[in-house]
C-alpha cells in the first residue's frame, strides 16, 4: 500500500512540474487589443510580460496566468466596469 502511495505521490509531482515547465513568457507590445489577443491565445500557466506603454482593457482572464509589466506598463480601462476581470 505505501508503494502505491509513494508512486501517486511522484506521478503527481512530475505532473505538476511538467506542467510549469510547458509555460511561456509572452511579450506583449503595447497599443490596440494586444493584450487582449495575448490572453485569448495564451496557454494556462504562461506569463504575459508587458512592454511599457499603455495596454488596454478591458480583458477577462479565465485561465490561470501571470501578468507582470516593465516599469511604464500600464492597463488602462475604459472607465467603466472592470479594467481586469
């Protein structure tokens, strides 16, 4: 029975390591639906990487990513709702 365990216990973490280890870092330009497009066409678990400029919203996110921006990357929203959802 602990063999059976141990050997869930290690397909689960290769699982989850391969998983992170399958995500992208995408570069996303500034300007027009960029980001929005970045998003769609993202794979769970890729980091989108903003370039500095301003990026607009708004944009829902339904899978798990990461966003981070340079220094000057800025979401804009439209001023109304949700800039990310």
């Amino acid at each position: 029975m602990a063999m059976i365990a141990r050997t869930i216990a290690l397909l689960v973490g290769i699982a989850l390591l391969a998983g992170s280890a399958l995500a992208a870092d995408l570069s996303v330009a500034p300007g027009g639906e960029n980001l929005a497009r970045a998003v769609q066409n993202a794979k769970p678990g890729d980091r989108l990487v903003l370039a500095p400029g301003r990026h607009r919203g708004a944009i829902v996110v339904a899978k798990p990513l990461t966003m981070s921006g340079a220094d000057g990357a800025i979401v804009q929203g439209t001023g109304t709702g949700s800039v990310i959802t």
